[in-house]
C-alpha cells in the first residue's frame, strides 16, 4: 500500500510538471480534525484528538478545470495517547499524551471527477512534516519520555516523510468538504528500540497515521 501511493505521487508529479499553470492559482484557507495514532510506539496505545489549520493554493494543470496540484502549509497535531482502558490488562489508571505538532506541506495531486461547479474530487501526494514542538505528559514508561533511559527515548524525528490521500465535495469550487488519510513512511520515534524487552514491536517503524476531515474556503 505504502509503495502504491509514494509511486502514484511521484508518477503524477513527473507528468505533470510540464503543464502547470500558475498564473491562474487560486488561494484559500482549510481547518479540521485530526485523529492521530502512531503504530508500534506506546503501550497502551489510543488515539489523539487534535486539528490542522493553515493556507493553500489551488494551481491548474490542465484547461478543463478537472486538474490541479494543491500545495498546503498547515500547523498539524500528532502523535497518540495512551489511557489505562486502552490495554486488555488491568493497571493502574493515569492519562498519558504524547503529543507531537508540526508544520506541515502536502502537496497533493488533486482531480475533480467532472468539469461541473460542484462535485466530488480525489487527491493523492507526498507529505513533509517538520516538527515545531513535543510534549509529553504522564507516560505509561520512563523509556517513553524525551529524555529516555540509557539512549533509548521517546524524541520524535525532527522531520518525518509521509503519503496523503483524501476524497472530497466540493461546492461551487469554493466550500470544500474533505475525508483525508496520511500514512506515515518513515521513523517517529528512531530512538524507541528495547531488544531486551522481546517485545518485537519495539524493533519495528513506528509509523504516524492521521485520520482527518476538514473544511477549506478557496477564494477567487
């Protein structure tokens, strides 16, 4: 799945490239949910509840106005928590957040599905996402934390490379309702490995993966 995505954003972004226009870009703003987890990291393991907010740009590459690249910069919440109701164990209760936030730039292939004012549309794109700040509140472990035990820690990479795809309604190509899905390439926490544990999670990617919907306003 990962490799089917990375090589359908280079594909169109090679193809593409010929054929943009910038003289017609169209800008606008977008907010929304994010639900975060990142795989193989935490135990327990539950979901974070944050948001993303920031500015685009809606650029054609075509002239049937079907096509575009959308480049974004927007402040983006990830990471997990984790709660005692997350493990299949008991244990003592706390309320853990492991909390990172970023700035990050998709830049998405987009295509509406006709040349109607109002329609559905896919996209599909790399995303980069530099880290601004970590916060990390009650952990379940000291091995989680940012400061960690003996080398093995918590701190997350200080840039994490990941693959975005959404499905969407757009209204009049101005109010725009969007379901999107970033699957994380590479390594958030590169410092999280305990082989004397035997847990073999601790030796695998820990992966960023943000279930997110949102709305955006693009002005003419």
């Amino acid at each position: 799945m990962k490799k089917i995505l990375l090589g359908a954003s280079i594909l169109a972004s090679l193809s593409l490239s010929a054929q943009v226009d910038f003289s017609s870009t169209r800008f606008g703003v977008l907010g929304g949910y994010n639900y975060s987890r990142v795989q193989n990291a935490h135990n327990p393991s539950g979901p974070r509840h944050t948001f993303q907010a920031g500015v685009m740009a809606l650029i054609p590459v075509d002239r049937n106005d079907q096509f575009y690249i959308q480049p974004e910069v927007v402040y983006y919440g990830g990471g997990e928590s984790g709660r005692a109701k997350d493990m299949s164990a008991g244990r003592p209760g706390y309320n853990a957040v492991y909390a990172d936030n970023y700035i990050s730039v998709p830049i998405y292939f987009k295509g509406y599905f006709s040349e109607a004012e109002s329609e559905f549309f896919g996209m599909v794109g790399p995303r980069f996402n530099f880290l601004v700040n970590q916060k990390v509140t009650n952990p379940s472990r000291d091995v989680y934390k940012i400061e960690g035990v003996s080398g093995i820690n918590g701190k997350a990479a200080g840039f994490n490379f990941g693959v975005g795809i959404g499905l969407g309604y757009s209204y009049k190509r101005k109010l725009e309702l969007t379901a999107r899905y970033d699957l994380g390439i590479s390594n958030t926490y590169p410092n999280m490995i305990e082989s004397s544990t035997g847990d073999p999670n601790t030796e695998k990617k820990k992966s960023t993966q943000v279930m997110g919907v949102g709305l955006t306003y693009i002005f003419d």
